[in-house]
C-alpha cells in the first residue's frame, strides 16, 4: 500500500501526469504565460513554404554568398504573394468607396493629390508592420502585449477595437447595400446586415483549405472590384488631363477638409496595421537567420507594392467617375454609398451593363472582402492583445458581434434616412483617422527599438 501511495505521487506516474494536464488545461477565457502556450497567428502546419526546391526542411540557405542575396526569382516572389494582398482590401472597402464618391462629388478631382500620397504613406506603414511581423515572428499585437504595461496594454486593445468597430459597420453597412441594389430592394438594409454576418463562417471554412486558397479567393474578389469600377470608369469617359493635374498638383479648399480628413482616415486604418504584421507570418520564415528575414523583406516589399497599385487605381476610378458626373451639381452633396448607384443610374444610363448592378456588385465584392479580412483583423488583435486560446469559431463569433450588434441598431434606425447613414459613415472616416495614432506610434516605437527588431531596427530618418 504504502508503494501504491508513493506511485501516485511519483511525477512520472500516469495518474501524476493527469493531474498535471488538468491543471494545465485552459478554461473558456484563460489567458497564459507560457511560451508554448502562447497563441500564434499561424500554426506551423498552416505556414507556405518559400524555398524554391520546395522541399519542407529546405531553407536555400546554399543559394547565398556572404552577404549577398540570391538573384531575384519571379517563383519565389510568387511564394510570397498573398498577404500584400490581403490587406490591400482595406484601402478598398465599402468606407474608402464612401470617402472616394464623396469627395469626387463635392472636390472634384483636387483631392487626387491626397489620395495618391494617403496611399504612399500607407505603403510606407504597411511596410514597416511587414518588417516587424518578419523580423520577430510576432505581429504587433502580440508585441504590445509584451512590451507594454498592463494598462497601456488594454488602452492600446480598446483603440484598435474601436477602430475595428467603426470600420467593420462601414463594411457590413456597404455589403447591405449592395444586397439591398442587387435583391431591386426586395432585401432591407437590416436583412443585408444579417446575411454579411455569415462571412466569418464563409472565412472560417474557407481557412480549413488553406492560406494559398483563402488567398486566391480574396484575388476573385479584388479582379470582381476593378473590372466592375473600371468598366464604370471607362463608361463615363472623365477627362484625363484633369486626373493628371489632380494627381500632380496639390489643392484643397477649406470646404471640403471633412472629406480630405475622412479620406486620409479610410485609406490608412489602423487596423490593418496589425492584419498585414500578423499575414506575413504565413510563410515559413526562421525570424533566427537574417538571410531569411532579410530575404523575405525584399519579396514582401515588391509584393505590397505592387498590391497597393490596384486600390490606388481603383479608388481613383471611383473618385473621378463621382467628379466627372456630380462635381458642382445641386446632387453632389447629397451623394453617398445609399444612392450613389441611383444617381449614377440617373446620370449615365443603363445598357446592357445597367450602371447601377455593376456598382452593386462591385460594392458588394468590397463589402465581402472587407468584412472577412475584417475576422480576420479582429481576432489577431483579440488573440494577441489578450491571449485568448479559444476554438476559432468562437473568437470569430466574438469577434463579428463586436460589430455586428451594432450594425444591426445603424441598419435598423437609419434604414429610412440615406442622408443620415451617409454622414454617419463619413464621420466613421474622420474617427478612424483619429485612431491612426493609436496603432502607428506602437508600430514606430518597437520598429525603433534593438531589443525588438535587433539589427532589423528603422533608423532616425525613416522615423
């Protein structure tokens, strides 16, 4: 008996090691402190491989000489595409076609200046997320949540959520909509708002496939979005001369600062900082060798270059088709995502093409898109702000409810007042430009620091 009573408490007994997976097992919300207990944005299971040999272990390590980097490979590049793209979709959602008809409507094409440089300087941040992301194998939640204190910690948490708040009613609103145009109105705005909510179990099945095949689903969505508003574009006929000299040539008035703020703000969210921080980390990068940070840097540069070409292009379409057809009308300041396919309807005719389901359509691929990047966002940021090891279709229903509940009171209060809900997601433009600072100054300070980033730090003149 008393050899039975020493077994079970000996730590290598089978009912000791029990015991100890009892303890150890997480509750419904508990948060951890161990290293391997810690939730990462991508399992190593989910994460691509970027070697060329395309074999698992392979790192092409052989292919470097000293410091010097391999050639440039259009296949590897290709391995690397996807993120960039992915968080494009936020410099494309139904708040940026807001803010774009808005202020083609009542500036004109005197705002395309901004516009161009909103979009640089979003490259220019999206970079920097890509860097730390890359360079610590963390995103920027999860280093929040390390290096700061606890109540700037959970200060840091409430922005980036009101943040993901406010762009999330923007897009669920925008996807209703389009519901609402395409369905001839049969679908209210409330029911659209229901139906959009679903997309975080389209996102969480469409993830069982795969990072490449989520990927791939979001680049149907993005080509849905620029054949629709280039079609538009190229109905409509703007003057190109204008669009050059608005691009070139800084103006603004002070009447339309509002729409210039608004724009600024839905072009650079904050949330997408800690999106596009977190989606690099799909690909299988050791963040230990420099070569292959350093590698995937360069690749990861190219790719979100070339992937902010496209909103850039887009919202430009979108905002010099609203300044060719209501820039100095008695309409144009009462243009918003609600009406806008009306008016254009109104303005340009119908066809064969009728004006007003391309724009539904393509609103309604923004929409989509958004709101599942949206997911997305939403629980890298929970995850990594707080710690939660909950069952994916939790944390995403959590997530959406945070925005849902209060689409669902927007859509239902504003269902009746196009004006209304037009002002409303123009002032969810100018807050989330508010938010900005919240997200950018944690990016810039660990981005900044040798503890962090070790010889991957910025220097003075990038900040």
């Amino acid at each position: 008996m008393a050899a039975a009573a020493a077994g079970s408490t000996d730590p290598a007994s089978p009912a000791a090691a029990e015991e100890h997976a009892l303890l150890r097992r997480p509750s419904f919300f508990s948060a951890y402190s161990d290293e391997d207990l810690v939730e990462r944005a991508f399992e190593p299971a989910q994460k691509v491989i970027v070697s060329i040999s395309g074999d698992p272990d392979a790192d092409d390590e052989h292919l470097y000489y000293g410091d010097r980097a391999p050639p440039f490979s259009w296949r590897k590049l290709w391995l690397f595409t996807g993120p960039g793209f992915l968080m494009s979709i936020a410099f494309l959602d139904p708040g940026n076609l807001e803010g774009d008809l808005q202020a083609g409507a009542t500036a004109g094409d005197t705002l395309l200046w901004l516009l161009f440089w909103a979009t640089a300087m979003g490259l220019l941040v999206q970079l920097l997320a890509a860097r730390l992301g890359v360079a610590t194998g963390k995103h920027l939640a999860e280093l929040c949540r390390d290096e700061y204190p606890d109540w700037a910690r959970r200060a840091l948490w409430l922005m980036a959520e009101v943040s993901m708040v406010s762009a999330d009613i923007q897009e669920v609103i925008g996807s209703a909509i389009a519901i609402k145009i395409l369905s001839n109105g049969f679908l209210p705005l409330w029911a659209g708002v229901v139906i959009t909510a679903l997309d975080c179990f389209i996102f969480l099945s469409l993830e069982n496939y795969g990072v490449r095949k989520l990927e791939a689903v979001f680049a149907v969505l993005i080509a849905t979005m620029a054949w629709s508003f280039a079609w538009m574009f190229i109905k409509t006929k703007p003057n190109g001369k204008d669009i050059i000299i608005g691009v070139l040539v800084p103006r603004m008035s002070s009447r339309v600062i509002s729409q210039a703020v608004g724009l600024v703000g839905c072009v650079i969210t904050p949330h997408n900082v800690f999106l596009h921080s977190a989606l690099v980390q799909s690909r299988k990068i050791d963040p230990h060798k420099e070569y292959q940070v350093r590698e995937a840097l360069r690749y990861y540069t190219i790719e979100s270059t070339m992937a902010l070409v496209v909103p850039f292009m887009i919202n430009l379409f979108v905002t010099t088709v609203f300044a060719k057809g209501f820039y100095g009308t008695k309409e144009a300041s009462n243009i918003g995502l609600e009406n806008a396919g009306h008016f254009l309807q109104g303005k340009f005719g119908g066809g064969f093409f009728p004006i007003l389901h391309i724009w539904g359509v393509g609103l309604l691929a923004a929409g989509t898109s958004s709101t599942i990047t949206g997911t997305y966002a939403g629980q890298f940021i929970m995850s990594g702000f707080l710690n939660w090891r909950l069952k994916k279709w939790i944390r995403a229903l959590i997530t959406r409810s945070f925005a849902i509940v209060p689409t669902i009171a927007v859509a239902l209060y504003f269902n009746t007042s196009d004006s209304a809900l037009d002002v409303l997601n123009e002032w969810l433009n100018v807050l989330q430009s508010i938010q900005i600072p919240f997200a950018l100054i944690p990016l810039i300070t660990l981005v900044s620091k040798e503890q962090v980033m070790g010889v991957f730090k910025i220097g003075p003149r990038t900040q």
